[in-house]
C-alpha cells in the first residue's frame, strides 16, 4: 500500500479570494490548471467521496478528454445548522468545460445526483443515466427549471456507448434503490471498473439481479483498475439479502395493537414494497407521510417496479380507517427536523399524530452525524408511551454497501491489477485497500479528495493534486463551504 504524503507533488495554486456565492451562468472561464491527460494513461481525480461518505463525483481523464462519474451532495445534519447540503465545487471541470464529454450517473441516490440541479447550468454537458435514474434528474431540473436546457440520455445495462474516448458498460448491481449500475470504463490505455454503490443480493425484491456473467467476463478481459465502494469495508461478513428486512418488518408488525409508523429512505423501493406486503400480511393499509415519498412512488409506478402492489391509502381516506388497521410509512429516518416524522414525533404534524401504544420502526440506519437528531425524536416518541424499535432491536433494515466477504467475492470476478477504494471516511478506504492486497492486487492506493492518480500499465502514481472546495445549498443559494466535511471520529460508523 503506498504511503500517499511522500509522494504528493505540491498543490497548484488557484487564487485566493473566494466569491461570496458562485455565479450559475459565469461570463469568464476560470484559468485552467493541472495536468492534461495524455493517450497512453487514464488519470482519477476524486472531487468528493473520498474523505467522507456523500457528496460522491469523480472524474475520468484519458486522451485529452474527461468524463465525470456522478454529482451527488453530503447532508450535513446536525454538522451544519442552516446548511441544506454541501457538494463538491466544480472549477476544475468548468476550467475545462470544452474538455468534458459527459456526466455519467452510476444510481439516483442523492449522494450521487443531488448536485446536478444545484450545479446545473455550470456542467452543462451530456447526462447519462438509467431510465430511474434519469426520471429523477429530470424531476429535480423540472423543478429548478433549468430541463429545457439538458441533454439527458438513457442507458441500458450491459448495452456498450461511446462518450468522447471512453467506451461504457453500464454492469447491472443490486443495492437499496432500483437500477444500480457499475461502469466499465474502456480506453485505448486499458479498463477501469468504476462499481458505484452496490451489494450481491439474490433477492432485491424489486430490479435486476447483478449482472455475474458480465462482472466474470469484464474480469476475464483485464481490468487496470477498480474503484470500488468502501462503506462497509470495516464490517466483517456478507451483506444479507432485501427479503431478510421484508421478513423482518413482517414479524415486527405481527401482533401490534395500536399505529405502526415506518420511516425510512424514500428511494428504497424495494423496502416500501416490503412495508406494503407485511401491511397486507398484517390487515393492514399503507398510508404515505412526505413529499418525497409520494414523488418517489410516483416514479416507481411509472417504472413498473410497483405493479403488484395496489395503490396506497391517502390521508384522506385514512382520516375514516382505524389506526389499528393502518401503517404510515414516512420520511424522517435521519432525524431531519423538516421531516413527517420529526414533525409528529414533536406532535406538530397538521394532520397525523401518534399516541401511547403506537409503534415507530426506523427500517433504515443513522448515517454518521445524524444519531443526535435521532436521539432527540426517540425521546420525543418514548416520552409519549410509543414504542421505538431500531435496527439495533430487531432485522427491519439491511444494508445496501458490500462487506469484507462480498468485496472479497467482487475481487475473484474483476481481478483487477489496481485498486482504488472509493466511497468512505478514510478508515474504510485503509480497511478496503488492505483487504485489496490481501485479495491478490498489485498495488492499493487510498487517495483523497482532490488527488490526482495516473493509471497506466506500468502502474498507478499521484501525480497531482487540487484543492478540494466545496459549495453548500443554504436553501436559497450555493456559498463556498469551508466548514468541516469529516464528522467527529466516533461517529464514524458504516452507514445506510
Ligand atoms: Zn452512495
Ligand atoms: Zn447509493
């Protein structure tokens, strides 16, 4: 493994005085600095991912070109108070702009396309993405306005297409919102397997399966490198199966007396499915608390991804059922004070409200930085006689990110010669690259934010670095953000 420090070259300067918010249509290109990549090597350069989780975007160089991977934003919670999200600021893209040949989007989890409205009409090049993927960018830019502008273009899995010099292979995964995708990144200096957010599960309960026959094939061509996903890198074991939460909400509802309330992530549409089938299991309706929700079920039933699932009960209709018959899935699992759950747990939701004997089931995990609020509603709930139950009390959520066994099943399929962890405070990229080793890599490079990695077949070296800066959405605008992106050390626990 190589100790990076030694070997980093100095960081280029960029000026000094930073603009008060960052203009979406600037008049002036910023002054371009850094390398230029050449025809035999393919250069990484992490804008975000790599120093926390969140706020994932990378780029690809090779021939001259580069192409970005994802644009996602971090939520800062508790962190920040008055910052909505923060992402990665994009100057050395717009330097370049004339330079970049595409964006391509590896799922529609907000960590990974959040930024795109905000950033938008700044990187305006070709978006690629999956149909789901690419309904939840278009919903966002519709939003903000800006989709007259867009060229947004749908891929299918295993369906090769051309973006300046990188050929892609969009590799199906499982994980915890519908259509994952891995990209095989092909140049004429060799491949890069760039796996996104992913997890081997058999039983995803909505999607694709993951695609192994392409996984084994791409490892039998010849990967340079991969960068892989570190979230659980650290967690011993293999990541179970979507079907073990659906059996696990089914138990934990059986027998309930009073309300039951699930939160969790909207974008999971595999564990609303489950909430509804457990529902049913239970005679009970499902009945749907947040904007995100109900946007998020829109577009699952447009998808397809519902069609045995009938339509969910609406306020209205629940204001005549019983409680006792009913299940409210809602959004507030990260404690966001903004959030049905939040607001009811407070008891100041205008038309929902939990008593003594309800129960409240978290199906999701607290992402690091987020446990106070978490803590806060708990007690809210608790104070009240209503009954919490947490991951850690009962199997209703599992993790969408690999474990160590599952990271050391991927490295049999991709063999790659290089590996890069990606997606990961800096302890699990450590863990991720020194389990690579033990799988057989050549070579295991943890890199940083703002780093710059040539690959090539002679092997991987740092050759640059960029500042890393950062921009927040305060609700109205995007600000330079120079706060803090890592969370206190003790926080730092596998997420999602
Ligand atoms: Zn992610
Ligand atoms: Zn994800």
């Amino acid at each position: 493994m190589k100790i990076l420090k030694k070997q980093r070259r100095k960081a280029p300067h960029h000026g000094t005085s930073l603009p008060k918010t960052a203009p979406k249509r600037a008049l002036v290109r910023r002054k371009a600095t850094g390398p230029r990549p050449g025809e035999h090597e393919i250069l990484f350069l992490p804008l975000g991912g790599c120093s926390r989780i969140g706020m994932n975007m990378a780029l690809y160089g090779h021939a001259g070109k580069w192409l970005i991977v994802d644009a996602g934003v971090a939520f800062m919670g508790d962190e920040a108070p008055g910052i909505d999200s923060v992402m990665a600021d994009p100057y050395f893209i717009e330097q370049r702009m004339q330079d970049v040949v595409g964006l391509v989007v590896t799922h529609g989890h907000e960590d990974h396309i959040g930024a795109i409205h905000h950033l938008w009409p700044r990187l305006s090049c070709p978006i690629y993405a999956s149909p789901f993927a690419t309904r939840l960018i278009r919903d966002r830019l519709k939003e903000a306005g800006s989709l007259g502008d867009v060229r947004l273009h749908s891929f299918q899995g295993g369906k090769e297409f051309k973006v300046g010099p990188f050929r892609i292979e969009p590799i199906a995964m499982t994980h915890s919102i519908p259509e994952p995708f891995g990209l095989a990144i092909r140049t004429n200096a060799g491949t890069v397997f760039h796996t996104g957010d992913w997890k081997f599960d058999p039983e995803p309960g909505v999607g694709q399966l993951a695609d192994m026959e392409a996984l084994k094939r791409l490892g039998d061509e010849g990967v340079l490198a991969m960068m892989c996903d570190s979230t659980n890198a650290t967690v011993e074991g293999s990541t179970g199966s979507e079907a073990e939460a659906r059996a696990g909400l089914a138990a934990a509802f059986a027998g309930r007396k009073g309300a039951i309330a699930v939160a969790g992530f909207a974008s999971n549409i595999a564990r609303m499915k489950a909430v509804a089938l457990a529902a049913k299991a239970n005679d009970r309706k499902v009945v749907l608390a947040g904007r995100s929700l109900l946007r998020m079920e829109a577009i699952a039933r447009v998808s397809g991804y519902l069609d045995d699932i009938p339509p969910f009960m609406s306020l209205e209709e629940a204001s005549w059922t019983d409680r006792r018959n009913l299940v409210l899935l809602c959004t507030g699992s990260q404690g966001e004070e903004r959030a049905a759950l939040s607001r009811i747990a407070r008891d100041d939701h205008r038309e929902l409200w939990l008593e003594r004997g309800d129960t409240v089931i978290f199906s999701a995990r607290a992402i690091p930085g987020n446990e106070a609020a978490i803590d806060e509603i708990r007690h809210h709930l608790t104070k009240r006689g209503i009954e919490v139950i947490t991951p850690a009390e009962a199997p209703v959520h599992v993790s969408g990110h690999p474990r160590r066994e599952d990271l050391q099943r991927m490295y049999r399929l991709i063999r790659p010669r290089f590996a890069v962890p990606v997606h990961g405070m800096p302890e699990h990229l450590e863990a991720h690259a020194s389990l690579a080793l033990s799988c057989g890599v050549e070579d295991a490079t943890v890199v940083s934010d703002g780093d710059i990695l040539r690959v090539g077949l002679d092997g991987t070296e740092l050759v640059d670095r960029i500042k890393p800066r950062r921009l927040a959405f305060d609700g109205r605008a995007l600000i330079p953000w120079t706060g803090p992106i890592v969370p206190e050390a003790e926080e730092r626990k596998a997420a999602e």
